[in-house]
C-alpha cells in the first residue's frame, strides 16, 4: 500500500475529501454503537482517529473540514455511551488535543453552536475526566 499523503489540487478535491472523511467519522460511531449493544469492542473511531488527525493537520484543511461540519462528527466522538461510560480515554485526549489547530475567528462561535453541543461536551469531560 502507498503510504504517501494523497496531495490534492483544488478546493473542490480538499472539500470532497472532507465530506468524505466526515461521514465515515458517523459511520465509524454508528458502528461502534452498534458493537457496544453487542457488547464487543467499539474500536472504529480508535481505528480511524490517526487518518482524522492526519487531515486536521495538513495545510488548508481545518477550514474545510468546519465548513463540512466536523465539529458535529468530533462531539458525536466524544460522546459518553448509552450505559454513561466515557469513549476511549485514547480518543478522548487525542480529539481535545487535535480541536487546537482548527482556527479560532469571528465563525467559530456559530460553528461551535452548529455542532450540536461540543463547547458542553468538551465542559463536561472537564469535569468528569481526570485526565
């Protein structure tokens, strides 16, 4: 397999590539949803957060990944499961680290609002996660 970063030309292919990857990210919870209800091992989002770090991290697509509403797809991580337990402490750690390279401007207040409630999330694994 080419482990070369696919390098992408335009904007469209950025804004494709993050719809993409933002619906697998509801994918990968539905998922590991659904293994949780099986009680097995809810490892989609674990599996696929190093491919979303990755594209968090490159030049110019913070901005196009909040535009494809990522923000949404991060809460939905950080959700606590139906029997209130928190997602992987990996996960965790890994998204509250990962929300810093996104840009903070006159738009982050509506994008924050958009998301369905990450700032609430994010305020209640402050208080209840001792890492």
């Amino acid at each position: 397999k080419d482990r070369r970063k696919k390098k992408y030309q335009s904007l469209d292919e950025m804004r494709q590539a993050s719809e993409d990857l933002v619906g697998r990210m509801w994918k990968a919870r539905d998922e590991d949803l659904k293994a949780f209800k099986r009680d097995q091992p809810a490892l989609q989002k674990l599996k696929m957060l190093p491919e979303v770090e990755d594209f968090c991290k490159r030049v110019g697509f913070p901005e196009v990944l909040l535009q494809c509403k990522i923000l949404g797809a991060l809460r939905l991580w950080l959700d606590p499961m139906p029997d209130s337990s928190l997602p992987n402490q990996s996960v965790r750690t890994r998204i509250l680290k990962l929300l810093e390279v996104f840009p903070i401007d006159e738009e982050w207040k509506e994008l924050l609002r958009e998301s369905g409630g990450l700032g609430k999330i994010i305020n209640f694994l402050s208080i209840k996660d001792p890492y």
